[in-house]
C-alpha cells in the first residue's frame, strides 16, 4: 500500500506511520522487523517474501548455526546491517523515529516513515497452555503454528505517539489504514 501510495501522490507528501509491536532484540540488534518491510519496500529493495532484503546472503546466520546458535530467525547481512545501524543509534541514546529516519536517508527513501512510538510496546501471545510468547518467536521462530488464546500489547497503555505521528494525522487529506493483519499490525497502533 505504501508503494502504490508513494507511486501515485508526492512522495514527499506521504507519512506512513508504522507497529513496532513486532519489535524485538534478536543476535543482540534491535529488529523493526515492521518498519524494515515498509522501509525497504519503499526504497524498492524488498525481498522476494515480502521481508528482508532481495539478493541478500546470510553469510552471518551461517557462521552462527556452525556455532551452535539457532538461526531460525533469519537476518540477512545486509537487513543485519540495517538493524545493527539502529541499535548503535539507540543505544548512543537516539529515538527509534530519528534511527528510522537516518535509515530512510541512507536507502533514498522519500516519504517520511514513522514508528507509531518511539517507546517499546511488544506484542505477546498467550498459547491456551499459557505459554506467552514473544511475537517473532511466535510468527518467525515457530512459523505461527500455535493456537492462539489471547494478544497483548505490553507497553502500549504507556506508550505516547512519535514525534510527528499526530502532525501527520492531523494534516493529513487522507487517512489510510493499509490491509494487514489487524491483531498484529493494526491493533498495536491503536494501543
């Protein structure tokens, strides 16, 4: 949606705001694994799944499997590359809304993309055993073969709106809430 959007309207008018509900820190790097699909969509960079990047290796998540490491959760070296350039900002005391837009500069995006927060709201699912089980380990990690008895969104009641996201909104012609799945990639906007 952001692509067709960014193909039809000024780029540089368009604000796509982005869950970071399926955040998580995984081989230590902070994985948007949300705000990358967007971002590299928009850059024209997306891989062929519709996630990662397309011609990537994964030189790195081979070296860690010989290790001993599990790997299930695959990042390519390039998408590795993206991750390890936003924890260093982060970690250097940087929002997630400026990492994004440093990312977003250095792929030639146009449109301004947005986490819906800089603060970490993390979606947990609870298996009807009680497991509770964060989202990538849930959906990548175990492929989403778990039933499913309840969603929560850890942090959204406290979360506050980037800097920005309500800007965006507020001046906006047109609200789009794109297609997704909504109990992971819309309800954790909604917080």
């Amino acid at each position: 949606m952001a692509r067709a959007l960014a193909l039809t309207l000024d780029p540089a008018h368009l604000t796509v705001v982005v869950n970071v509900g399926d955040d998580d820190r995984i081989y230590g790097v902070h994985v948007s694994a949300d705000l990358d699909t967007v971002v590299y969509t928009l850059a024209g960079v997306e891989g062929p799944a519709g996630w990662g990047m397309a011609g990537d290796t994964f030189t790195v998540m081979q070296h860690l499997a010989a290790r001993g490491v599990d790997t299930r959760f695959r990042l390519g070296d390039r998408d590795l590359a993206t991750c390890l350039q936003r924890t260093a900002a982060l970690d250097a005391g940087a929002v997630l809304s400026a990492a994004t837009s440093a990312i977003c500069t250095g792929l030639g995006v146009v449109p301004t993309v947005l986490p819906v927060s800089n603060d970490p709201v993390r979606t947990k699912i609870t298996t009807p055993g009680g497991e509770r089980l964060d989202f990538q380990e849930y959906f990548a990690v175990r492929g989403h073969r778990d039933e499913v008895a309840a969603l929560d969104y850890e942090g959204a009641a406290q979360a506050r709106p980037a800097p920005g996201v309500r800007e965006a909104i507020a001046a906006a012609d047109l609200v789009v809430i794109a297609p997704s799945n909504p109990p992971l990639s819309i309800w954790p906007i909604q917080g």
